[in-house]
C-alpha cells in the first residue's frame, strides 16, 4: 500500500513542471501577445495618420521584453546553480559513473 502511494507521488511529481519554467512559458505567451497587440496599434496609428502616439507604443513594447529578458537571465543562473554543486555538475559526473559502471 505505501508503494503504491509513493509510485503515484512520483508519477504526479514528474508529471508537474516546476513553477519557475511555468512562470517563464506564461511570460513568452503573454509577451508575444503585447508585442501583436502593439503592432496592430501602431498600423493603427499611422493608417490613421496620428504619429503621436508612436513613441509611446514602441516604449511599451520594448519596456516588457527588457523585463522578460531580466526574468529569463535569473531563471537560467538558478537552473545553473541547481545543477551544480560545489563546482561539479551533476550531470557529467553521472555520466562518469555510468560509465564506470559499464565499464566493469
């Protein structure tokens, strides 16, 4: 019975993402919507002749992709950080016991 309960915690687990990459996949979505919603606004604004406005748009679009630009660099310095510790990274030293294993 608690093998069961821990097989489906595993399963469950491994079936959610973490809530960082989460947050990163909503940001891309939401960012490439601002960015459309704004460029339709800016054909907008100049079929219509009204140029005032333009400078306002492009600050609007470039101020959210400088934002997601900070939150992607620390998401990716945190994924780095998980992935090593004390300066080894965990991934070339399993491949190295993998290896070792196979070898004997």
């Amino acid at each position: 019975m608690f093998e069961k309960r821990k097989e489906r915690k595993e399963k469950q687990k491994s079936k959610n993402t973490e809530f960082s990459k989460f947050m990163i996949r909503q940001e891309s979505i939401l960012i490439w919507i601002i960015t459309i919603a704004f460029i339709v606004l800016a054909f907008i604004c100049v079929k219509y002749s009204y140029f005032g406005e333009l400078p306002w748009l492009t600050a609007m679009v470039g101020l959210p992709w400088t934002a997601y630009a900070v939150s992607q660099a620390f998401y990716y310095r945190k994924a780095m950080k998980e992935n090593t510790k004390d300066g080894i990274k965990y991934d070339s030293i399993m491949e190295e016991l993998k290896q070792d294993l196979n070898q004997e």
